[in-house]
C-alpha cells in the first residue's frame, strides 16, 4: 500500500468509501452480471475519481434469492462474480492504487443452503442443532407471532425437526444463533480467513439484530408496519454490542482495518441508536450508518438540524459517516421534492456530503446522477420488490447497471443484463460526464480532490455558521489555522449570508463562478443552488 504523505490520514476516517454492487458494476465475461474481472477493469476509473476505497456488496456464494445477502459459503465467491483468484488481484490492483477493498459480512443469518444450516436441521441431535434459532410450535402454530420483514412469519416449520426456524428475512436465510460459543467462534473464523486474505475490513450487515432475547415473546399485536416498531424493540440486545467490541478488538490486532455497522432502526433515522455502537471508541466498531437524512426534504434547515443532531449524538471518541445512498434506498437524486433541478440539487447535496465531518460514502452511479429505473413487474428480481408490489417496487430500481456509455446495454455488457438498464444511459453516462467539465462526475472529483488536499475538510472541526436558514446552510471546517467556509444555496433564488469578519479569503470551489480573490465586504451573495468553499485567509 502507498504511503500517504500526510502523517495524520487514517484512511477510514479521512478517505472516500464507495459502494460497489458487483452484479451491477461491469461485466468481462458477457454473462449479464458484473463481476470481478469487471471491477478490475474498471480500478482506473475508481483512482480517476479519487476514492480511497471500495466496499463491495456480497460476492460469496449465494443462490442469490436475496442476491448475494443469503450467504451459503462463507469463503468462496460465487461463480457468477469470478474465482478467489480474482478476488486476490483484486486486493492486489487496487491496493498498488492505494484504493482499499472492504467485504460486506452478513452475519445475523445464512442461506439455507450453508452446510451450518443444513447439518444444523439434520436433526436435534446435531452439534450444531443450536447454531441457528430453534423453537417448538405452539398451540399448532409458530412460537411467537413475529414477522419476517419480508412479509409473512419470521418462522419457518421443518417437518424433519418438527421444529420452527427463525428468519428475519426470508425463509431461505436462517437467523443464526449468536447465544451458542460454538457459533460465534466459527463466524470469527470466517473473518479472520478474509483479513488474513487482505481485505481492509468489513461492512456489518444488520449487525444491531445479530442479538436475540433468550425468551422470544410475542408482541403485543400493531396494525401493519407499526408492528416492527415494536419488534424492532427486541433487537438491540447487549450481544449486538458484545459482537462489536470483540470485532474491534480482533481488528485490533491487524494494521489499519476498519469495520462500518449498518444499524437497522425504527422508526427509521435514529442517530442515537446508531451512535451508541461507537460509544466505546477503539473498542467500538470503526463507523456506523446513520440514514437520518434520506428521510429529510429538500430543505437547508432539515438537512442542517439533521446533521447537528447526528454529530451531537457521536460520543467522544466515536467518528461520524455519511451518506446519501445505498443499494437498499432508493437514489438520492430522485429524492423526495428533488424533481426539479435535479442535477444542480445533487450537486448541493454532494458537497455537503464532501465537506462534512465524517467519512463519506458513495453510490456507485451516485457520482454521474444515476435515476431509479422503472422497472416491468416481470423484470423485477428484488424478493421485496415481488411480494409488495405495487406498494413497494423494490429495490432493483436503485441496483440498475452502472452507465458507462451511450452505447448498448450502456456499455455495462455485451450480453443480456440481469436487470434492464436505464434508458436514460444516452444522456447519463460516464463518458458524457467526463468530457463535460461542469457535469456532477466532475464535481464529485474535484470536491474529493479538494478534500483531500485540504486538512480541515477531511479532519477538521465542523462549525456551523448560518443554522436555521430554509435556504442555506453554511459552516466552517477549521483545523489548525486552516479555516475553510462551506456555503450552499439550496434555493433557486439568489442569497445572501454575512460573515463574521470582513470575508477576506481564497475561493477553492465554486460551482458558479471562477474568480479566486473576492470580497472586500462581509458579504457573500450565493448563486441559486451554488455550491461555494472558501479559504478564509
Ligand atoms: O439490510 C438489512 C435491513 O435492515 C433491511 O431490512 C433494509 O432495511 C431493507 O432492505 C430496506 O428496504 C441488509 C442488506 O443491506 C439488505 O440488502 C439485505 O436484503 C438484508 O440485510 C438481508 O440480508
């Protein structure tokens, strides 16, 4: 791995993170799903943007009924992503980037095809009967009246056991059973064989439900969705946590691993549920997803109350991270009143993500503005997307083929791709926005340039400066005597903000004008949806 040149750059802390979703990524072998090979191929492109590290989305091997979430073998990649070969040049080429590569770990279930569960359901006898959630029925029914969040039971009956299974999700992924000493040491052997491999770390998947109550009890019952409000109460337990710190301290023992929890939570944006997963610092897991903002409309006050809140919520030792998206929502840019002035929206909402405190994340496609596709009934893949339909469509809308070119299948494959690609690929795609220097491609890039040269944007303080304004928000992010104004215009009117001295500094950025030397006065006039940073001198 390249050194940095900077001695305080934790790369967790201070880089870039973007999320790639293999099956959508690039395809080298014309089979319709992106693999491998295909990231690979595209590690130019990923060093080109400036990124310090990817996170892949599982390549295990699955039989992909939740694509790639249904883990059947913990360290094998599945065929249709490639070999473990490919997996280890993978390491290879992008570390000779300084790019990391950080393995998604899905660790409160497996498929039911993992030989765990299979030997697990053989009989009760079985060593390893209590590596999953076990129960007898009741009264002819299932044990408690939980519900998968996939519709349906949360239980499963086994006519071999006469036994019921728990499964949060679908039938096909097993809960396992964190309670048993056997089981957890078996999944610490799983990580272990990856950092041993070389990868830089792990996104935990739904890491706050690995633990469960010892008594399961039903719930009292709730109309609909406000059900799982209730449900969602018995997750949490003291051994999601204990499951953190021992990750943290076996991470501990290697050089510069991360791990990043996702935190299911309901109602959904719950900063400090997600934070107290970072309350014992280097015991802690490294980061943890707050998606309190997906939920926020377009509005500057939102957005910055938001944030004040997330930040209020981090403990002392604990690090924040951001983002905007991820393969279970919905894109950002076609977001709640985002539908008109939707790229110079996005662009808004970038450089908040870019210049905030706290480790960014990024979309694949989220940098060339990729819309949620709509996608024909028959053409959806997503298990939740079928069995709500038309409520919820899915997810596959967010999970379309990264648009690389104008081309066909938008130069994603030269086969049928396993989910339709955008038709708007002709206008979004990656080689129009390169060649347009004002495109949201060219944005991304030079905003993550930007924060990386600058030692106050990736590490700095954050201080807000205009807070409760619909329209803007502004504040400074200071380390040192470096001082660098952030000022967005979320309206598409101009606005003016004061600053508190005379405002004598050098622009760094702006997406509306290019003079670098400005202002004699204390006055800023933003430009409708500006973004503008500023150096103060
Ligand atoms: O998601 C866990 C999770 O909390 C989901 O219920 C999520 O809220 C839902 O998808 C929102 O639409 C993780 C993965 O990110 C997801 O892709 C998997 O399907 C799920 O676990 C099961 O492994």
């Amino acid at each position: 791995m390249e050194p940095h040149d900077n001695s305080d750059w934790i790369w967790w802390k201070h880089g870039v993170i973007y999320q790639i979703y293999p099956m959508s990524f690039f395809d080298s072998n014309d089979d319709g799903v992106g693999d491998i090979p295909g990231i690979i191929a595209k590690l130019d492109y990923l060093h080109g943007l400036g990124i310090d590290a990817i996170w892949l989305s599982p390549v295990y091997k699955s039989p992909m009924l939740d694509f790639g979430y249904d883990v059947s073998d913990y360290r094998q990649i599945d065929p249709v992503f490639g070999t473990l070969e490919d997996l280890k040049l993978l390491l290879e080429k992008a570390h000779l980037l300084g790019i990391r590569v950080i393995m998604d770990m899905v660790i409160n279930h497996t498929s039911d095809n993992h030989r765990w569960f299979l030997e697990s359901r053989s009989s009760k006898d079985n060593p390893k009967h209590d590596w999953y959630i076990w129960r007898d029925g009741r009264y002819g029914g299932p044990p408690n009246n939980w519900k998968s969040f996939y519709g349906g039971s949360s239980w499963e009956y086994d006519g071999g056991t006469n036994q019921f299974y728990l499964h949060t999700f679908l039938k096909q992924q097993p809960d396992l059973n964190w309670r048993n000493k056997e089981l957890r040491s078996a999944v610490f052997k799983e990580l272990v064989f990856w950092l041993d491999l070389g990868v830089d770390g792990f996104r935990l998947d739904a890491m706050n439900m690995v633990g469960k109550q010892k008594r399961l009890k039903s719930i009292p019952d709730l109309f609909g969705f406000l059900f799982f409000f209730r449900q969602y109460r018995k997750y949490n337990q003291p051994a999601s946590y204990k499951f953190g710190r021992k990750l943290r301290n076996l991470l501990n023992n290697y050089d510069d691993k991360m791990s990043v929890g996702e935190i299911f939570t309901l109602p959904p944006g719950d900063p400090s549920r997600v934070a107290s997963y970072l309350e014992d610092g280097d015991n802690s897991i490294h980061l943890a997803f707050d998606f309190s903002i997906i939920f926020r409309s377009w509005n500057a006050r939102k957005y910055y109350r938001c944030i004040e809140r997330w930040y209020s919520k981090i403990p002392e030792k604990g690090w924040p991270c951001n983002v905007l998206s991820n393969h279970d929502l919905l894109r950002s840019i076609d977001r709640f009143r985002l539908r008109r002035n939707k790229e110079a929206k996005a662009k808004v909402a970038a450089t908040f993500l870019l210049t905030l405190k706290g480790t960014p994340f990024i979309y694949y496609g989220e940098e060339i503005g990729m819309r949620n596709a709509n996608i024909k009934r028959g053409d959806i893949r997503d298990p939740l997307g079928k069995r709500f339909w038309p409520f919820f469509k899915g997810r596959d809308r967010a999970r379309t083929p990264m648009q690389w070119s104008d081309g066909p299948e938008a130069g994603f494959t030269r086969g049928k791709p396993w989910l339709p690609v955008n038709h708007n690929h002709k206008i979004i795609n990656v080689i129009k926005q390169k060649e347009d220097s004002t495109s949201l491609y060219h944005h991304y890039e030079t905003l993550i340039r930007i924060r990386k040269e600058h030692k106050a944007l990736h590490l700095g303080e954050w201080m807000p400066l205009v807070k409760g304004d619909h329209n803007i928000i502004a504040y400074y992010r200071i380390f040192m005597d470096e001082k660098i104004l952030v000022a967005l215009n979320f309206s598409n009117k101009p606005r003016m903000i004061h600053l508190e001295n005379d405002g004598k500094g050098t622009l760094l950025y702006s997406t509306h004008r290019v003079i670098r030397k400005i202002f004699k006065n204390n006055k800023i006039i933003l430009l409708p949806f500006e973004s503008f940073i500023m150096k103060m001198a």
